[in-house]
C-alpha cells in the first residue's frame, strides 16, 4: 500500500470474517447500463466501498482520535485510521503484527511503504524546512537540460515540446534526467538530508539504502551526526521496546499527511502534540540506536513498483489514479488532458524522466525511484506508453497496456540490484473512457446547459467532475456541500 492506499491493503489482507468478492462488491453492477444513483446508494456495508462515502464524515473520526492522542500524548493518524477504516471491518485496535493474520482465501503479501525523514528529535521543523532542499538544488544545477533528449529522436523532442507547451516555462525548467550516482553524491555531501525509501510487510520491516555507510547530519541536531550501514532488516520483535508493534502504527507510518503538510498539523489543537512524530529506533554503526521519524510513502513513490522490484517478480500490475492531482493544483482542463503530461508526471520517474526537483517540494524525493531503463527492447519506453495512451483514449478506451521487458537498473536508494526484466500493466484511471459514457443512462452525469456531456475527458457536471476519482475535500466541510 502506497499512501492511503495502505488502509485498502489492510482491510484486504487483514479482515478475516470475509471474502474478496463481498469486499469488493463483486455481485454488484458492472454494466455502466444498470449503474444508477439507486443502486449506488445500496452498495452492501460488507463491502470496502462505503468507508470512502460521506457517511462516515472523517471529521467525527478525527475528532475522536483526538481525545485519545492528546491525553496519550501520541500522533493521533494511526488512531484516526483505526477508527475511520479499520473498526468498521472488526480489525483489533493496536493489534500486533505479529499476530495479525492473513486470511485464507489471500494469496499475496501487503507490502506498507513509508518515508524516513531524519532525527524524530528535529520533527517536524526539519520536515517544513530542511529535508531535500539543499540535495534537489544542487541536483538542478548539476544536470543540464539539453541532456533530457537525444538529438535522433524526433517523436521524444516533440512530446517534450507539448508537455512545456501546456504546462509553460516554470515547468520546462526542471525537466532532466535523473542521474542516480549524482544524487548518492549529493545526498552524502549534505548529510543525507532527503527522505529515504523504507517499507514494512506483514512480518518485517525495511530501510533498503545500499551502498557505503551513510552519515545522517541534520541542521540542528544537537545530539549530532549517526552513521548507518543499510540495507536494515528487523522483524517487528526486535523493533519492539517495551510495547508491540501494530498494524495500526505501520498503517499509520504509510499515510500521515499530517507529517507533511503544516497546514494538516494546524487541526492539531494542542502544539505539543503536533511535534510528535511516527518513529522507530534504528541502529547506527557504533552499535547504538537513533530515534527516526516516518511519513507518508507516497513522497517516495507513488506508483508501490520500488517496494514491489525488491520481490523480483515476472510481471507487476500498476493501477494510479493521478487526475485529481492535477485538477487539484489548478492547472487547467488542458494540461490534465494531454496524455503526455500526465503519462511525464506519473510514470516519467520511473524512467529517470523528471521535473519534481523543486528543492522546496517533497516530492521531490520520487526523483530516487528512477527503475527502469528508458531504452528497454531498443525502444523509448516512455514514448511507447504515451502513444499507446493516446491510442487507446482515441478509441474510447480505458488506458491499459502492458510494457513487456522493462531492464531494471540498480538503485542503491532502494537497495536493488539490477540486470533482470519484468513486464509491468499500467492501468492509469485517467478521465472517462467514452464507450463507458456511451453506456450510461440520460440521468446519470446530465451535462450542464450548453456544455458536451464530456469535455477534456472529464464530465461537465461538477458532481462528477473528478470521476473516475473522489477529488479532496477539507475536513469539516458541511455534509450538504455534496448535494
């Protein structure tokens, strides 16, 4: 589980009075010709899907979580997460991992990726102002853009030139490859001041950082300078000090926006509160420990492919929902409807294709998830997948394809080794496919007066302006405003 993703992963693998098919609705409608305002309102309470709905208002939740963490004084997510997505499928509150079990009918492991972010002593002012600046600068000066696109490669130069022409300059400033070794480099210059990968499954825990002895030197850590020898591997006994460790925690560990976003501490009422972060001893080289705190895994990578190459599989399946991300920033009909943006913004890492190097933005740390060799098979992967997305949207279709034989690559951040293929499957819930539009009842998305039913891929009525994702809404927002 990537993000918030980690609670799906949870309630899939963990709840074991169910099947997957009642979780995930599967007698329900599939026909977009029976999909009905009616039918959605009856989806089964069994089922994964009506935790998402307004009727379990998070802000109730988070409230709740409240009046536990400040007289525990804990970081209230995990408890808010308990509350909101995992009691409503009788998933044990504080239940050791170590004795959470799988159910029957699941034959895959929940892999939980998280992001380490320096001495839990300097949370969260090293989070707000420190971690990645000073690397990801360094980083824009030391590439030059003229090296994004060999000169031969007509069909690359033009779809850069259409992802600048719409998303502008302040965008075409940042666009690079990523070199890998350079970062090491800088990362070690600066203390390793960046967010690193790490990732939990059902019985151990993973900080993968390969490569030399890393020396962790933060502004402002009085205790000083750690060193550390990765890859770690501990089991959640040996991370244990005198309580057990919990799904509920690493769960927690996997999504806390409130790590991230000053603006998601604000709603912390107690300031002595939101300076506690999510943290976990690791050992440093002395043979000590130092305290380290975790955040959200989606600032490492959005897509859960890093944590998943560390199994060596033949094949990966990647589903990514990424439009509301752009809808949400603003950015305009048109920019989050070309293909191209959207397929550079989500997957070019994965390539070593970047823009996300603006050293005061945490994502900037998906620069380290560089996978895949571009030229796989002799072929510009990243140029195969756009054309084949405009293919498939020009026909009406939902976009999924398969790139057959992607090279891994070695990244020490992830600590993989590379020399292997892999055939990834990228479902990409971009927009609305027409031929699913086409099969609609008249009464469900009606278009605006004057406006197409569609337009830019999305539907014209704000209601469903976001589908086929549920666009963000502020905590205590009015239940009304739905309706």
């Amino acid at each position: 589980g990537v993000s918030g993703g980690s609670v799906v992963s949870t309630i899939y693998h963990f709840q074991n009075s169910t099947t997957a098919d009642v979780l995930f609705d599967v007698a329900g409608p599939t026909d977009p010709s029976e999909i009905t305002e009616e039918v959605l309102s009856t989806i089964p309470q069994g089922s994964i899907f009506p935790i998402f709905t307004v009727t379990n208002p998070a802000v109730v939740f988070f409230g709740q979580a409240l009046q536990i963490a400040i007289p525990a004084a804990v970081h209230p997510l995990p408890i808010f997460f308990q509350f909101q997505f995992l009691n409503p499928f009788n998933i044990e509150a504080d239940l050791p991992l170590t004795s959470a079990q799988i159910r029957d009918d699941v034959k895959s492991t929940p892999i939980f990726t998280t992001s380490m972010i320096g001495p839990a002593e300097l949370y969260p002012s090293h989070v707000d102002s420190v971690i990645n600046r000073a690397v990801f600068a360094a980083h824009n000066q030391s590439l030059d853009m003229l090296e994004m696109v060999d000169e031969d490669e007509t069909e690359f130069s033009d779809i850069i030139e259409e992802i600048i022409a719409v998303a502008g300059e302040s965008f075409a400033i940042n666009v690079r490859r990523t070199d890998l070794d350079v970062l090491r480099l800088l990362a070690e210059a600066e203390g390793f001041q960046i967010n690193l990968p790490a990732y939990g499954t059902n019985k151990e825990f993973t900080i993968p950082l390969s490569g030399d002895v890393a020396t962790f030197d933060f502004d402002g850590d009085t205790i000083g300078p750690f060193d550390f020898q990765g890859p770690y591997t501990a089991t959640y006994d040996e991370l244990s000090a005198g309580s057990p460790f919990t799904l509920q925690k690493l769960v927690g560990m996997s999504g806390d926006l409130l790590g991230l976003f000053p603006s998601l501490r604000s709603f912390i009422p107690v300031p002595a509160i939101q300076t506690i972060p999510l943290s976990l001893p690791i050992p440093t080289v002395d043979g000590n420990s130092r305290n380290v705190a975790f955040t959200d895994g989606g600032i490492s990578d959005t897509t859960g492919l890093a944590a998943l190459l560390k199994m060596k599989p033949d094949n990966v399946i990647v589903c990514f929902s990424g439009s509301v991300l752009q809808v949400g920033l603003q950015l305009g009909p048109e920019i989050v409807s070309t293909i191209s943006f959207q397929v550079f913004n989500t997957f070019g890492n994965i390539f070593g294709l970047t823009n996300d190097v603006n050293p005061d933005n945490l994502f900037s740390g998906l620069t380290l998830s560089h996978l895949f060799n571009l030229y796989s098979n002799n072929e510009n992967q990243f140029v195969k997948l756009v054309k084949t997305f405009e293919s498939l949207r020009d026909a009406g279709e939902p976009l999924v394809t398969t790139l057959e034989g992607l090279e891994v690559i070695d990244n020490e951040f992830w600590g993989i080794k590379g020399g292997w293929t892999v055939d990834v499957t990228i479902i990409h819930m971009f927009g609305v496919p027409q031929k699913f539009v086409d099969e609609l009842p008249d009464d469900i998305a009606p278009a605006p007066d004057g406006r197409e039913r569609i337009e830019f891929d999305h539907f014209t009525n704000p209601l469903y302006a976001s589908v086929p994702n549920v666009a963000a809404v502020p905590l205590g927002t009015p239940l009304d405003f739905f309706w």
